[in-house]
C-alpha cells in the first residue's frame, strides 16, 4: 500500500468560512479554444471542400 488514507469532516459552520475565505472565481481570461473542444470532428470538414473548389472550381 503507497499510503493511508485519512478522512475527515467538516461542520457546517466550518464549511461556510471555508468557503467565505476561499471563495470561488470565475477566470477572467478564458480562451475561446477551450469551448470547442466538443467540436474537435467537425472543425476540418471545410478544407476537404475548400480543395475541391480550388482545384476543380465551384
């Protein structure tokens, strides 16, 4: 076994100034690239079409 693991719990009180001292951010500079990553099959479609009207016109 690499180690042993501890569990513990916190109150309720001890949660909320937990979060009040650590509270949670939203980033200020997010990139764009980020987002699309569910898109990442559709993302090339275009060149494929865009070869064969340069190549053998519209």
């Amino acid at each position: 076994m690499i180690g042993k693991v501890e569990v513990w719990f916190m109150t309720e009180e001890e949660r909320q100034a937990y979060i009040k001292k650590h509270p949670i951010r939203p980033k200020k500079n997010v990139k764009k690239s980020d987002t699309t990553l569910a898109n990442l099959g559709t993302d090339y479609k275009w060149r494929g079409k865009k070869g064969a009207e340069s190549r053998y016109g519209k």
